[in-house]
C-alpha cells in the first residue's frame, strides 16, 4: 500500500502509461515540490494538495477525470491544473484556470468557493462586473452570480468576450467548456495575452457529461495552443507558482 501524504501533488490522466508523468515529478521536485502519479481510485484512500491533469489526446480519458472529480462532494475542493503532455511526457502547456463547477450549478457550493477565494469582499462597495461566456446565457448561474452582488455582462461567443473584454473589464470571469466558435481553454489563452484581462480569475463550467466525439474535439482544440518548443522547468514552475498564487 502506497502512504498517504497530503502534502503531495498527484500526476493523474495517465493511464497505464505513468513514466509520461516523469517529467513533471523532475519538474516539481526540483522546485522543491512533492509529487508523483497517481490514479483515481487512490482518491478513496488521500487527498493530494492539488492534482495536475493531462488533457492530451495521449491522456487516458482526462476529460472523463475532470468531470468525476468536479462532480463528486468528496473530491470537488482539490485544484486541479490542466496540462498538456506529449507522447512522451513533454510539458507543452499550462492552463491556470481559478476553478471549475458543474453545472446544473450547485449555488451553495459556488458561493462556499468563491468566499474562501476572497472573490465576493468587495461586492458590497463596488460595482463589480462578472462576465458570463456561455451558449445559452445559463440563468441559474446569473442569478447566484446576482444574489452576490455583481452585475453579469453576457458574451455567447469566444470572439464576442474578446472584444467585450477589453472593454468592461470583468472582474472575473465564467466560460462554458464549449463555446460556438472555440473552447474555454483558448479564450483563456486569449485573454492572458491582453495586460487589462491577464489576471481575470476563469472558471470553467461543465456540463454533466461528455459525448467521446466532444473529448476529442477539445483534445485537438488544446492542441492548437500548444508551442512549438517544450516548457522548461523554470518555464513550468512559472505557470505553476502563478496558478497557485
């Protein structure tokens, strides 16, 4: 039996393929973290500090990870930083996103997260605005956005928060996965390349469950924004202290 240690960062969406893992663990040691793979069935047993997740297409059902973490009460707190890793464990990119929920949307549970990551202590004596990128506008969302005391600006398209973004300046921010014209983990890319919105706390919403036709588009959509060199170690621990921040 492997030792609990909730102090640890757990590599998972592997599969039987661990050593894809390797490099990350070298990463995270050297920069002074604990960490190593790990499946989901150890979660009956731990709690890791955080769990960093492959996205890839190589990942073994990453997306299938994702949502039964983020829909499960016991494993719902534990941050999770997407990756991308390639065939053979290269860091290609990091997707520091604040959080993710489920949706239908748990409104006790949203604003539990949201206090805790002091996102509401100033509701109260400003007029703040919270931007809201989905297909359908999701009113049950809007309205515990409201109760909280935001005003909700709508965006239905990754193009259309673009421009809108630049402009309002949202405080924060929540994006369905999939959007008509690009996915959630793009439009973040987007905005961290603008001063105004590099910082915007992005949540990501999710839906119940995924068709294997859509795990596959929003593989190939991550993979798009992957560079053309590998990340570093100084490069990743970067992201890493950010997301982390």
């Amino acid at each position: 039996m492997i030792e609990c240690d909730e102090r640890e960062l757990w590599i998972m969406g592997l599969g039987e393929r661990v050593e894809r893992g390797a490099v990350v663990c070298s990463y995270l040691a050297e920069g002074g973290h604990r960490a190593r793979t790990a499946k989901v069935s150890e979660l009956s047993g731990c709690t890791p500090r955080a769990i960093l997740l492959d996205l890839s297409p190589w990942s073994d059902d990453g997306w299938g990870v994702l949502l039964s973490l983020k829909e499960n009460p016991a494993t719902r707190e534990i941050p999770i930083l997407p990756l991308y890793l390639s065939e053979i464990g290269q860091v290609g990119a990091v997707f520091p996103v604040a959080g993710f929920f489920t949706l239908p949307i748990d409104t006790p549970y949203m604003t539990k997260k949201l206090k805790q990551l002091g996102l509401t202590d100033e509701s109260d004596d400003y007029d703040l605005q919270v931007m809201m990128v989905t297909r359908k506008g999701e009113e049950q969302v809007q309205h515990a956005i409201t109760k909280l005391g935001f005003e909700v600006v709508n965006a239905y398209t990754g193009k259309e928060a673009v421009a809108l973004g630049t402009i309002v300046h949202p405080y924060m921010m929540f994006c369905s996965l999939m959007l008509p014209d690009q996915a959630a983990f793009e439009l973040l890319e987007r905005f961290r390349l603008y001063p105004q919105t590099r910082n915007i706390p992005f949540f990501v919403l999710l839906k119940g469950e995924m068709k294997d036709g859509e795990r596959q588009a929003m593989s190939r959509s991550i993979e798009h924004l992957v560079r053309k060199k590998w990340l570093t170690r100084q490069e990743f621990l970067a992201y890493f202290k950010k997301s982390k921040e």
